[in-house]
C-alpha cells in the first residue's frame, strides 16, 4: 500500500484552527520550560554527587 493511500486513509487530517494552534504552542512552551528545568536541576544533583 503506498503511502499516500494511507496517508489518505488512516491519518486524520491535522487541525490548523487557530485555537489549536494557539493552544499547542502554549503546551510546547510549558513542555519545553519544565524539560529545562528538570535537566537543569538533575545536572546539579549529579554534578553535587561526583565531587
């Protein structure tokens, strides 16, 4: 099956509305703020650990 064919019937179109955009890119930002923080804090812990 190629792909285009599954593409076109499997895969459901992506939304583009503006809310959902809107509301992606806020959850994106969180995500990626609360990932910095963790490895940011984690960094520490371990770097505290091995000296």
């Amino acid at each position: 099956m190629p792909l285009a064919v599954l593409r076109a019937t499997v895969i459901p179109i992506p939304r583009r509305d503006l809310d959902h955009v809107l509301h992606w890119s806020a959850w994106r930002r969180r995500h990626q703020h609360r990932a910095t923080a963790c490895h940011r804090h984690w960094n520490n812990v371990t770097a505290a650990a091995t000296t």
